[in-house]
C-alpha cells in the first residue's frame, strides 16, 4: 500500500453513524441525542395535529340543525302530549315537567294510569291514593322512552339527512353493523310545535310482522310551567 493511500486513510473523517456511536457511549452525548428525538417527535405531533384539525375545518357543514328550533328551547320546563300508534294499538302520555320532577297521565283504550317522577325515580299512584316506587319500564311499556327521549332526538336529527322538510336517519346509523338503506323519518311543525317520527323500519328489525310505529309528539307552555298541577 502507498504512503499517500495510508494517508488518505489516516486522515478520513469518521461517518455521521460512527460520530452517533460515539456520542451514544458517552452519558452527555446519549442525553443529547435522546433530547434531540424528543423534540422531533414533538414538532412531528404539533404538525401533525395542525394537519388534521385543517383537514377537519373542511369538512362540509353540517346544516341539519336549525338552532332556532323549538326543540332547541326544551330544557326542564314544558308541557307535552304524545300519541304512540303501534299497529292498531293507540296510547296517549300527557304530562308537564318542572326541573327534575314531572308528572304523567297515560290513556289507553281501556283505562287511565298516573305517575310522578322526582329526581329520576318513578313512582305510580295505587287505588288508594299513594304514589309507589316503580320503574321506568312500567311506565312505558309500549315503546322505550329513549325514543321519546328530546336529547336522543336531537342527537337523531344531527346525524340524519335533510330532504325538504323531512330528517331521514339511516339505520345503518342507528344499529351496529346494520347495512340496510331503509331509514326512520323525523318531521318537525315549529307552528304546532310537534315533532312526529315513524320509526316502523327500526322496529321490524326485531319484529318483521310490525306495520306501524308512529311517535308524535306535541309541546306547549315551556318555561311557563309554575306546578305539575293541572
């Protein structure tokens, strides 16, 4: 070998790897070059969540939700009127609600039933007049009172597909795993104040002899009420 070839060998500058390995052997030189990769991965995720919020700033607007509906104003204080027809059954629920209290009549073809709600608990009133602990499955035995429920219908309605005056909710959006087109339908009158939904489709997953489910529900006096008594 040459004298120049073993100089240029002597006189090679380590790589950037070998500097790396170096510097790793040393405790200083470990600590800077951890520091150096948290604050890459830092800036990355600053960047990253930047993209991604942008990206999120572009998405269409969802323009479902009128914010000066009625059923925007429904808090804890209200008068309401609600007709269940499921097939050729009919059911009617009238009742006012004050903060956490309210109290319900239910009709019937047959007979009438009465109950209280203080602080969430159900209680029903007995042939002698006291008001009993009860459930909320008594009380509503006809249809779950989820789907009466106005919070549920407005997490409904933002999540539906505006068509003129009609909010279709696909059911692949309301079940698990469902892949069927079909969709329950929310109509909203701001003159009467009622909200009427045909939730027949959603029902027939579970019981495909069912024709009809029809929710409508009427509101009056909210923020007026003063007492549950009539």
């Amino acid at each position: 070998m040459s004298k120049e070839k073993e100089k240029e060998e002597v006189t090679k500058e380590p790589s950037k790897f070998d500097k790396l390995k170096e510097m790793w052997k040393d405790k200083r030189g470990r600590a800077k070059i951890k520091l150096c990769l948290y604050l890459i991965f830092f800036v990355g995720v600053v960047i990253f969540a930047r993209v991604l919020s942008y990206q999120n700033s572009k998405l269409p607007y969802n323009d479902n939700v009128n914010d000066n509906s009625f059923i925007y104003t429904l808090k804890d204080n209200y008068e309401y009127d609600i007709n269940i027809e499921k097939d050729n059954n009919k059911y009617n629920y009238h009742g006012r609600k004050l903060g956490l209290n309210e109290s319900i009549k239910v009709k019937d073809d047959d007979k009438e039933e009465y109950y209280y709600v203080m602080n969430n608990k159900y209680y029903s009133l007995d042939n002698k007049g006291n008001y009993i602990l009860s459930t909320s499955e008594e009380v509503y035995p006809y249809i779950n009172y989820k789907f009466m429920n106005i919070n549920f219908i407005k997490e409904l309605i933002e999540n539906s597909i505006k068509e003129e005056n009609i909010y279709k909710v696909k059911l692949s959006t309301l079940v698990l795993n469902n892949t069927s087109d079909n969709y329950i339908t929310i109509e909203i009158n701001e003159d009467t104040k009622t909200i009427t939904i045909d939730y027949t489709e959603l029902f027939k997953i579970d019981d495909s002899s069912i024709n009809k489910v029809l929710v409508t529900m009427t509101y009056s006096n909210i923020n007026q009420i003063l007492s549950l008594e009539e």
